[in-house]
C-alpha cells in the first residue's frame, strides 16, 4: 500500500499544540486529557475507507467488527470478506484494524513521531472506520491512548468515574452506566489524549476514520508469568529427590517434613539477578505479537551488492521490526546481540531513528546487518518496500 505523498512525520510542536514534550508528560501523561485542535493536520486523506476495508480483509492484520443492534453488542474476528464487508447495514457497526503501522509508511512514521515516549512503550496505530452513530460503547482503557480524527467527525464524551462495572456477558468491556461530564467533537487533524482508566465514549456523527495511538502496559501477573516461561528456559538444576534416611510415617498422607524441607531448598536456590530482568526486559518488549511474521527478501542480493545499497542508500527498519537496547546489548524482534563498543554508536543510531544515512560501515556490522536484511528485519533503501 502506497501513501498518495511524500512520507512526513507530523511536527512536534504542531502535534502537542505548542507543549515541550516534557511539560505535556508532566502536566497530562497518566494524569489528566488533552485536547489539540490540528494536532495532525497531515493525516487526512492518508487511508480511505475502502483501503482499511482491504487491510481487514487480509490474513495478516489484526481486525475485529463491533455491533451494536437491539441493545446488545457483538464482536467478531477478521479477516473478513469483501461479501460480509459489503453486506453491513448503514448504522451500528466499527471496523477496527490494529497494527496499520505495519503496511502503511505514514503510521509508521505517525507511531514514530511519539518518540518522545520511550518505544518500549509504543504498541501500534489502530484505525477504525464507523457510519453515523457507530462506536463501541463507553468503556476505558488500561493504558495512555492518543485519539487523532482521520475522515469525519466523531463527538468524544468523557467521565472521571470509580464506578467501572461492566455490562456482563458483553464480549468487550463496555461500563454499566457512564454519565458524560465533558464533551468535544473532533474535527479532521484534531487529536484527544486520554489517561489510563478515564471512562469514555466516542460517536460517529458522520462516517469516520480514527487513528489510535496506542501503549503497552501490561500487568504485572503478565510481566510475572513472562519471567518466570523465561527463568525456566535457562534452568539447569541437577540432581533428583532422594530420601535415605525416611522413617515410617505415623501418617501416611501427609507431607514428609524432611520432603519440605530438602524440595524448598531446591527453590530455594533458584536465584536471578538485575541483568536477568534486562535481558528478559530486551527480550519480551521486542518480541513482535503472535500475527506479525517476517518474510525474507525473496531474491536477496548478495553481501557485496548490500554493502553497496547501505553506503549509497542507506537502510531502514521494517515496520515490524522493534529494536531495543541497553548499554552495548541490543536487541531486534526478541532476539539479543551484544556488540563491541565500536559498533555501538551506529546500533543506537538505527534503534533511535528506526534508520541510518548512507555511510559506509565496519565489516563485523555490515555482517549483522546483512543477516537482518536476509531476515527481513531492515531493508537498504530510503524506505521499506510496502507490504503487499
């Protein structure tokens, strides 16, 4: 999919209407929303209707149909066909697409522009597409979301509410009861950030396209179970259970003592230390979700030619790709690569701006570099081919 112009990253100032990006995270991120008219003026025009109805139909994004009929909500999971697509009634429905960022350069770039938020914690930019009066209900999210409206216009209601009881047996999480306390309609370019857990409710007044901005910010039983699948990876611990010295139990059901005892200091011994959460930490927030795959190019050049392609032309990241790094440990798509000290400078470079310059660049890199781009991580070139 082809942008109709020039890829372009929207202005900082512009995009938080004229805040530094560290008075915006002290004044509003996790505390309060913000509303900035012509916040993304460049986003109109960017993706059709017709273009995220394309995207929902095919194997690789992540989409989801929200209805809303006779007071009682459905979800179902794409991809869709163009018949089903074609045969939704003119009212009570969204079309969400999650991951759009993946095979639309402009939401990439858009996703990028939010840099100011370190990328451990960007997750990707969601579209969804609504006839008049479409929504998915009241609700609130677990995490910071930046709205940004496309095509149309939307009316956004907000509530600060401790009441967050949920319809049951609704298959999204949609509130019980929600009383509007602001209101604003949103105009094409104009963008609402929201907290984590502020209730809210977002309208089509007419057919619209909304961008979402979204963050990761799992929980902690998630961030716990992921480390725990991790420590069990690279356990090693010898020996079996073993009992010379038993006695005859008075009571044969219940647990030996001396059991207890030797088995705690088994697990007991089981111990971690600040560079295993790290390189857990590296891992896992650059692990690319279940439906993202990579394809290698499918005539790869040859080393020489790729040498040739980065000094001339430079290279860039695929959209899918998420690159990390801590100290001279890097770390692409759940992978980890420590790397000399020479060599990293040009890494943090490419992990910060998603990209390098045309230069030439010390063998031992060019060598990694290569496996990337066979891997389908990074691509020579001003930009990455477009998915198809």
């Amino acid at each position: 999919m082809k942008t109709r112009r020039k890829e372009l990253r929207p202005d900082r100032e512009t995009l938080l209407g004229g805040l530094a990006p560290a008075d915006f995270l002290r004044e509003y991120w996790h505390k309060r929303p913000l509303l900035i008219r012509q916040a993304v003026p460049d986003v109109v025009g960017r993706l059709s209707p017709v273009e995220l109805r394309r995207l929902a139909m095919r194997e690789d994004c992540e989409s989801r149909l929200v209805r809303h009929a006779r007071g009682r909500w459905s979800l179902d999971y794409g991809p869709f066909t163009a018949a089903a697509l074609d045969r939704l009634p003119r009212r009570g429905w969204s079309l969400l697409v999650s991951g759009v960022d993946h095979h639309l350069p402009y939401a990439a770039a858009l996703l990028q522009s939010f840099g100011f938020v370190p990328y451990a914690r960007l997750d990707d930019v969601m579209v969804s597409l609504a006839p008049p009066g479409g929504g998915v209900g009241p609700h609130f999210d677990s995490y910071d979301v930046f709205l940004i409206q496309g095509h149309g216009t939307r009316r956004w209601e907000i509530a600060e509410q401790d009441d967050l009881e949920l319809v049951e047996d609704a298959p999204l999480r949609i509130l019980k009861r929600f009383t509007p306390q602001q209101s604003w309609v949103l105009e094409p370019g104009d963008m609402l950030y929201l907290p984590p857990r502020l209730a809210h409710n977002g309208v089509a007044l007419s057919e619209c396209m909304t961008w979402s901005v979204g963050f990761r910010a799992p929980s902690h039983q998630e961030i716990a179970s992921a480390f725990l699948d991790y420590l069990q990876e690279g356990l090693n611990i010898e020996g079996r259970y073993a009992d010379p010295d038993l006695e005859v139990p008075s009571h044969p059901a219940a647990l030996p003592a001396a059991m207890i005892e030797r088995l705690g200091a088994v697990i007991d011994g089981i111990r971690w230390s600040r560079d295993d959460i790290v390189d857990f930490l590296g891992r896992y927030l650059s692990e690319p979700k279940p439906n993202v795959f990579f394809e290698p190019p499918r005539r790869a050049m040859g080393r020489e030619r790729f040498t040739d392609k980065v000094g001339t032309e430079g290279l860039r990241l695929d959209p899918r790709t998420r690159m990390l790094f801590h100290g001279s440990t890097f770390y692409i798509n759940g992978e980890r690569l420590v790397v000399p000290v020479a060599n990293r400078r040009v890494l943090v470079e490419l992990a910060d701006r998603r990209a390098l310059p045309p230069k030439a660049l010390p063998d031992t890199l060019l060598a990694v570099l290569y496996d990337w781009y066979k891997s389908g991580y990074l691509w020579p070139g001003a930009c990455p081919p477009a998915v198809s």
